[in-house]
C-alpha cells in the first residue's frame, strides 16, 4: 500500500507553480501540482495520456482553442500528444496521474 496527502505540506511559490510527486505505483506516477491565483502552465503536450483532477480552486483548461473552466471535484482524461495549457483563478491543488513512462522532470520543464 502506499498512501500520501494532498494537502499535507502544501508549499506554494510565488512565482510559479509548485510540482511534488505524492507516490508512484507499477503504472503510474501522482503527481501534486499547486498554483496560486493568476498562475500559468505554458502550452505543453505529453508523450503518454493524463488524467487531471481539481482537487481545490479553478483554473481554465486549455484544449485545442477551447478553454475549460475546472472546479473542485472536476476530473478530465486527455490522450497522449494533445497541446493544452492551465491557468488559475483562484489558489489550486491539482492531482495529476501520469503514465510510469512519463517524467517528471518534463512536467517540471513547463513550469520553469
């Protein structure tokens, strides 16, 4: 079993997201990403597919010219490949699984 807290220890830069890997199983990799308001994540794309949740706050959610207004509790599944970019409105927590193939240290690469 393995176990963690999105909330516990929450650190939030000032200056751009803050990405910690919360545990990773045989197949994937949690990922906890928190962002203060007004905060972006640059168009980006993944190797492999994702599945966001909203855990706290909203942010818009960019998908191929559309923008997607995600609050707490919302949950999304995008393919490998596809362009998209985040934006908070308010303080968020985001829970984002990645594929065991994909890095971090990628994910890490957007917000820099």
């Amino acid at each position: 079993m393995k176990a963690s807290s999105l909330v516990k220890n929450l650190e939030y830069k000032g200056d751009k997201p803050a990405i910690s890997v919360l545990f990773e199983t045989d197949s994937t990799k949690e990922i906890r990403i928190v962002m203060r308001k007004g905060q972006l994540m640059k168009k980006h794309q993944t190797p492999f597919p994702i599945v966001v949740e909203m855990f706290e706050g909203d942010l818009d959610f960019g998908v191929e010219g559309e923008i997607y207004h995600l609050t707490r509790g919302d949950i999304l599944a995008l393919d490998a490949s596809v362009p998209h970019d985040l934006g908070a409105k308010s303080d968020c927590i985001v829970r984002l699984t990645l594929s065991k193939g994909d890095s971090v240290k990628r994910v890490e690469k957007v917000i820099e």
